[in-house]
C-alpha cells in the first residue's frame, strides 16, 4: 500500500486541477485476442504500481476553507491505475478504425470526443465532487479492426512531458522489464524543494508576466481579506455545474497536418527573415508562429486591429531547473508575447518566429519567473486566483501547447499490434476558442497540429493561402 505522496509548489494551483487525455491509435486484425490485450495491460500496470506506488493513487485537497484553497496531495486509492475498457465493435455510429485512418482520425470523428475515450471529463474536477480523482487511469476503447488506448492524467500531478514518460515506463512494465536506478530515483523523486523560492528582500510581482497568471484584481500576498470575496466568486463560478456554467461561443476543433517536407519549407521560409537577436528558429517556434498569425488573421475581420493579442506558449522547465528530464510531475510555465492584431499579421512570419524564441532564450528570467511564481504559491493561502494562465482571457488571447517532442509513437506496450498509426488528443468539450495543440512527431517528421477557432474563424483558417502552404486540412 503507497504512503501519503506530497505534490510539489506547482501542483498547488487549483486552477491547474483538470485532466489531460492522449490517445495512441492501434491496427487490431480480427484474430487477435482482446481478454490478452486487457491482461497486458492490467499486469503493467500493477508492475508499474510495484516501482512507482504514487501512480495508482488519487487525488485530494486537504484544508480547504472560503480563505484558503488548502492542500493537493496523493493518497492511497486502488491497487493500479484504474483501467476501463469498452467495446464499441458494434455501435453503429462509431467509425470503424480503417475509416479513421484513411481520413487521419479527425477531430470530426465522434469516437475521437474525450466524453467517448475518457472515463473523467477534463474539467471535471469543478463540478464533480463526488467521484474519485485517480492520478493516472487508462481506457482501452475497442473499434472494428483497431484500439484506441487513452492515458488520462490529473495535471496537478503530470505536465504532458512527464505523462510522455510514465507511459513509456508502462510499456516496458507491460514488456517485463526491470526499471534501471536512474528510472526508479527521477520517478519517485520528492517533489517538495525542487524550486528554490525567492527571497524575501524580492518581489515577484516585478515581473510583468505576472498580469498573466494572477487572476483580476490581482490578489494580495500578505493581506487575504482583501482578495477573499474575488477569490471566492472564482472558485464558485467554476466549481458550478455545466448548466450554470456561461454559454461559450460556437467553436469547433480541426486538425491540420504538416509533413516533414511542409516543415522543412516552413522553417527555411522562417530563416530567410529571422532576426539577428536569436542564432536558430526551431520548427516549434515556425509552426507557432505561423498558427499565431494566422488564426488572428482568420479573427481579423471582426476584432479590432488595434486590440493586443496575448500568446501563450509552454514551456519545460526541467532543466533549467536542474530537475531530471524524466521526472514526471508538473515541471512547467508559460512564456507570453503581446503585440497589436494588426501589426502582428503584418509582421514577417521569420520575425514573429524570432520574437517567440527571444522569450526561451531568456533563461535566467525564466527560472527567476518561475522561482517567483512558487514564491506566490507558498505566500498566498487562497490560491484561487493564481496559476499559468488565471490572467488569460482566450476570448482574445491564445494559448498554444507543444506536445512535439513527447516519445510515444514507439510504445508498443506488449500488446502484439507493433506501433500505434496516430497519436491524437481527444476533442475536449464544450470547445475553448484560441487554443492550439501540436501533436508528438512522428517518426516520419510529421506534425498534426490541433487547433479551435469560431466557426467562421475556422472557414476563414481553412482557406488561408499561408496557413494552406504548410498545413493541409483533416478535420
């Protein structure tokens, strides 16, 4: 039975409570048996729980009271990560999996909808309070002809980079192989003290970035009476159940793929006009760039050009904060670029790139940044109103997440299906505007980028001339 596991500074946002599903996608032949499939899967698990007992436990707040968000730890819960299985052969109205795969899995597709391959809907951490909060739990959905295997993880818990990781360590649990020294210490590493705090004599709220993850009015640090009753309205109106939740405009996810060759020509296209301020412009930072400025150019014809649009973009802290690359918490932040609408479609896609990694070559202000929002996070009781992007209003910004380098399109899992055809992430509904998802690389250079606009946004996104050069449309 696993002890009490203490989340670190950074899984002490509140707002950050949601969860985060990823789907491989496997060709399964008519002969192969799926009661072995379930046994693969369900003896990896326990052999992961074996190594890294804080996997099958759950998440709870401890402490919470109207003037303190209290406490995120783990605690015991089950013997593995929960696994649930579904068998949707015969529903007529799910695709079969070569359907899928000659379209490229679109996020059009029902059985691609996190309400269909999650058992835990992403926010429902604010409205069910009831159900348990598993750290991690799996759900291998069954197709005609393919398995949809969904690993679902509490993001107080896992950042996608760490998530990437304990699925590759599933894998080879489900191989029966022995974790190595480095795997079993980077994995079960105390998450407390990994980020030095600021001193005293330092004021985090310096930092301008700040704007962006403190929820308005900005809450006080030392003072909470003064920041209790906006704190509170926050945590009411999103632990309120979907019906009371505002109605969000009609918007609607794609996906868009772009090949190696696609990302090749972008990034030379970027070259040509990158600025002397940065030595490299690396394809995340092409591809970002290009949604960033095409989507507001999709939105320009019905938002004021003079209006600042806000770019919000992750980041992995790991090493730079000298933590292991396969530690598998919550070891990220935001970097944040701001410039007027019109001024940001005229701009040289090659400089826009250049001015994205400006922000991540700048590490010593994103290490202090980072310092001094684990500072905020110990000084202020009532954590409501603080995290990545408590200041972001994607009505208007954008908020982008690079899933790209995350090594999963090789796990095999011992299943007897090889690799998986796609990696995607389920549609998450209702559908947020303005945010943007770029799928892990696969082993032919391709990137399929997910991204949600309005609907005209979207018709407009679709036939954009720019867009189109590089990106080709799923759905």
């Amino acid at each position: 039975m696993m002890k009490e596991f203490k989340l670190g500074i950074l899984g002490q946002q509140p707002l950050q409570s949601i969860y985060t599903p990823i789907t491989l996608a496997y060709a399964v032949d008519d002969e192969t048996n799926h009661s072995n499939i379930i046994d693969t899967l369900k003896t990896g698990l326990l052999k992961l729980t074996e190594s890294f007992p804080w996997v099958a436990g759950q998440v709870v707040n401890e402490g919470a009271t109207l003037e303190n968000s209290g406490i995120y730890k783990i605690v015991p819960f089950e013997e593995h990560p929960p696994l649930v299985v579904k068998d949707l052969r015969d529903d007529p109205n799910i695709s079969t999996f070569a359907s899928l795969k000659e379209t490229k899995f679109p996020c059009s597709a029902p059985v691609l909808d996190e309400n269909v391959l999650s058992a835990r809907h992403g926010m429902a951490c604010f409205f069910d309070h009831a159900s348990p909060r598993p750290a991690l739990f799996v759900q291998a959905t069954f197709i005609k002809g393919g398995l949809l295997l969904t690993f679902t993880a509490h993001h107080l818990v896992f950042d996608m980079i760490g998530q990437g990781h304990i699925m590759s360590l599933l894998s080879k649990a489900c191989h029966g192989l022995t974790f190595n020294r480095k795997e079993l210490a980077s994995g079960n590493l105390s998450r407390e003290n990994l980020i030095p705090f600021l001193d005293r004599s330092v004021n985090p709220m310096d930092d301008p970035s700040y704007d962006f993850q403190l929820a308005k009015p900005k809450p006080a640090v030392e003072a909470t009476t003064t920041t209790t009753a906006t704190l509170e309205d926050s945590q009411s109106e999103l632990e309120s159940t979907p019906a009371a939740m505002p109605e969000l405009p009609k918007a609607t996810w794609a996906y868009f793929s772009f090949d190696a060759t696609s990302l090749a020509t972008l990034k030379a296209d970027t070259h040509t006009s990158r600025l002397d301020s940065v030595p490299y412009i690396s394809t995340d930072d092409a591809v970002t760039a290009l949604i960033y400025q095409s989507a507001i150019r999709a939105r320009l014809p019905r938002i004021d050009p003079t209006s600042q649009i806000s770019l919000t973009r992750t980041v992995d802290m790991r090493r730079a904060m000298n933590v292991p690359e396969t530690h598998p918490g919550l070891m990220m932040n935001m970097v944040y670029r701001s410039m007027q609408a019109q001024q940001l479609v005229d701009q040289d896609l090659g400089a826009l790139a250049s001015l994205l990694r400006e922000d991540l070559l700048d590490e010593p202000r994103l290490v202090q940044r980072t310092r001094g929002l684990a500072t905020l996070l110990r000084d202020l009781p009532n954590k409501w109103g603080l995290s990545f992007t408590a200041g972001i209003n994607l009505d208007i910004n954008m908020l982008s997440s690079s899933w790209a380098k995350v090594q999963c399109h090789h796990l095999e899992f011992n299943l007897g299906l090889g690799r998986p055809v796609a990696v995607r992430r389920p549609v998450w509904t209702p559908s947020v505007e303005n945010v943007s998802y770029l799928m892990p690389k696969s082993p032919e250079g391709e990137i399929i980028v997910g991204i949600c606009l309005r609907d005209a946004d979207m018709e407009r996104l679709k036939v954009d001339p720019v867009f189109n050069k590089y990106g080709q449309y799923i759905g």
